[in-house]
C-alpha cells in the first residue's frame, strides 16, 4: 500500500506517536522535507525547521539537556495531542512519526516532563500528493477503521456504565465494593488509553497520579479515590469527607460523560490505529511494570493486561495490511503477543489477577523482558502500514 492513502482518508482526531527505542539520533535522515530534527536542551527547544509538507512526517528528536524530555506535536489549540514521544534520557534520541494534513499546528519540547513545554508554531503546507491505492487495499483499509471504531466506542460506552456504578458505591460509602470495581471500571479507560490521553485537558482531571502533580495543580480522578479506598500505605493521611467524596466522585463522572460524547464522535486513520497500540505498550513499560501506575490498590496488573488488549485489537485490525507489506513483522508480533500474555495468564485470580506487590521481582523482570521484547517489533508497527 502506498504511503499515500492515509492523506486522503479525513483526519478527525489527534495522531498518536509512533517511535523507535531510545539511541542516539546521529544517523538521522536530513534533506528531504519530511524530516525534521529536533534538539531538546533544558531551557530550549531547537528545530531544524518549522514547515514540513503535508504526509507522513519524521521528527528525529534528540535530548541534548540534562533532564529526561519529551517532544509533542499539538493542533493548533495547544490542548489535543497529534502525537507525543515521551522518556527520551540526556544524549538520547527517539523518532516521532505522524501522517499530518495540511494546517497549523504547535511543537513542544518538555524538560523534566512537566508544565506545558517550550513551544512554537509550526506550519504543515499542501504537498498535493495523490493517493495511489487499489480496490483490495482501500478494503483493508476501511475494515480497520471501522473495527477499531466500534472497539473504542463500546470501551467507552462501558467506561462510562462502569463509572456511574462506581461513584454511587463510593459515594454510598459502600467501600468494600467500590474496591472491588475499581480496577474493573479502570480496564475499559486502560483499554482506550491513548485515545482518552488525545485530549489532553482531560487525562490530567482524570488519571493524573499524585506524585505527578506539578505546582499547583489540583489533583482529581481515579488515583485520589483510588488513595481514599486504599489508604493503608499513605503517612498521616486525612480521609476525605462524604460532602469530598461527593465532590469528587461527581467530577469524575463528569469528566467521564465529556469523554465518552467525544469519543462517540471520533474517526481513525491506519496510522493511528498503530500508532496507539505502540503508544499503549509505552504506558506498559512507563507505569505498569514500574508497579507506580496503581500505588495505593496495586492493582497494576489488571492496567496491565487491558494496555495490552487495546494494543492488541490495535494491532489485529491492520494486521492484513501487515501480512501485506511485512509478512515477517507480523510472525514477531504475534509471538511477542502470546509470549506476553501467556506470562499474564500465570498471574490470574478467581477474581482477577495477584497484586502487583505480591510478585517477585524476578516475575517483574520476566514482565519486563516481555515487554521490552514486544516494543522492538511493534515499534516497526505504523511503517509498515504506511509503506
């Protein structure tokens, strides 16, 4: 399939990132429009151009600063993610990929990963290119779109049900119960992850974790609930009153009803069905193997296990596209999948999974070994959609 056929399907929703593992960026490509390096430095953020034609864009991101860094291309209202590559070390660099449309868009770099970054304009101009795809891919195309369509959509519409029946226990003072959702409520936004992270004024309301926070921020959502109900391993800690418990449970739901309205209304495009199965991966590696994504429940596991479904569904819908292009690449995939999930399995419960607490660290590092196996493989996932 040409790389061309993703610039005609309509871009509705931000593109999710697509990268390579951490290296130096030495070998970057240069010359030819669509490569843009990027230099992240503690107080500066240096691109090698700031106008690229529209098409399936590289920004070779390299952290020439002290601090870890991350880089994001924002629309042009500085809230929804086009697409973001994240945990880049001092002397590293990692490939942001994205299929942009013509327009205007923002680029940030953010040292130390917080705040709201260095940021600056950025200009994606009509490069005219012309689709060139037959009969039999368009139908593979059109197929994914609408699997992962409706995948996303049900995971919302249960997210949503979920939270409703969530917040009434925890309001109720029903505490015993509300634990016991809790991580089943969380499965369906790990599910959707890097959907619900697109917008990006709502992931920080409703899964901002509390050693996150940055100055002044007001901390909401699942993890500050999620603390109240599992409070045994906080210093000095004040429950929150029923009037609190109200207060915030209400918000979240709130938060919630917004999500699911603007998923409801989303499209996709190949790229970004692949894109977001590497970027759930990430969330994986970034939080759930570390065991600091559910501190208070360790129920990690559970986040774990729905990461992995979403970027599994992901990677199933574009699958045939793959078979296509890189018949090779899908024969990894599938046994890093199965390889990953036959070590889940191990861990399963009558009721779910073990807490992540109880695992030994050797278990911990057959997780994490599975899961670094998978990312090398699935990092390759969005080129061979797109070629």
């Amino acid at each position: 399939m040409r790389k061309t056929v993703v610039a005609a399907l309509v871009v509705v929703v931000p593109l999710l990132a697509a990268c390579t593992e951490n290296t130096r960026g030495d070998d970057a490509e240069s010359g030819d429009g669509r490569t843009v390096a990027v230099s992240s430095t503690d107080d500066g953020c240096e691109l090698s151009a700031v106008e690229a034609p529209s098409g399936t864009l590289t920004f070779d991101v390299t952290n020439d600063g002290s601090q870890i860094t991350e880089f994001y291309l924002l629309d042009e209202d500085g809230l929804r993610i086009v697409g973001e590559v994240e945990n880049i070390g001092p002397d590293l660099s990692r490939k942001l990929v994205v299929d942009a449309a013509a327009g205007t868009y923002l680029t940030a770099c953010k040292p130390g990963m917080k705040g709201d970054g260095i940021r600056a304009d950025f200009t994606v101009t009509d490069s005219g290119d012309e689709p060139d795809i037959s009969a039999d891919e368009q139908e593979l195309v059109d197929a994914a779109l609408a699997n992962y369509q409706a995948y996303v959509q049900d995971q919302s519409d249960q997210l949503l049900t979920k939270t409703e029946e969530f917040v009434e226990l925890y309001k109720n003072g029903d505490d015993d119960a509300a634990r016991a959702l809790y991580p089943e409520a969380r499965t369906h936004w790990e599910r959707i992850e890097t959907v619900a992270e697109s917008f990006g004024d709502l992931d920080p309301k409703m899964d901002a974790r509390e050693a996150d926070l940055e100055e002044g921020q007001k901390w909401t959502g699942w993890h500050l609930i999620e603390k109240d109900l599992w409070p045994q391993d906080a210093e000095d800690y004040t429950p929150l009153t029923p009037a609190e418990r109200v207060t915030y449970a209400d918000d979240l739901l709130k938060n919630t009803e917004i999500l699911d309205g603007r998923v409801q209304e989303l499209t996709y495009t190949v790229d970004q069905i692949a894109n977001g199965s590497r970027g759930l991966l990430e969330e994986v590696a970034l939080g759930k193997v570390t065991g600091e994504e559910e501190i208070w429940s360790h129920t990690d596991l559970w986040d774990f296990q729905a990461n992995v479904d979403g970027a599994r569904v992901g990677y199933e819908g574009v699958k045939p596209i793959v078979e296509q292009s890189d018949p090779e690449l899908a024969t990894a995939l599938d046994a890093r999948f199965t390889e990953l999930q036959d070590l889940l399995d191990a861990q399963r419960t009558d009721d779910g999974f073990v807490y992540y607490d109880e695992l030994t660290p050797d278990q911990v590092q057959e997780l994490s070994n599975a899961v670094n196996a998978l990312s090398e493989p699935l990092s390759k996932l969005t080129a061979a959609v797109l070629s």
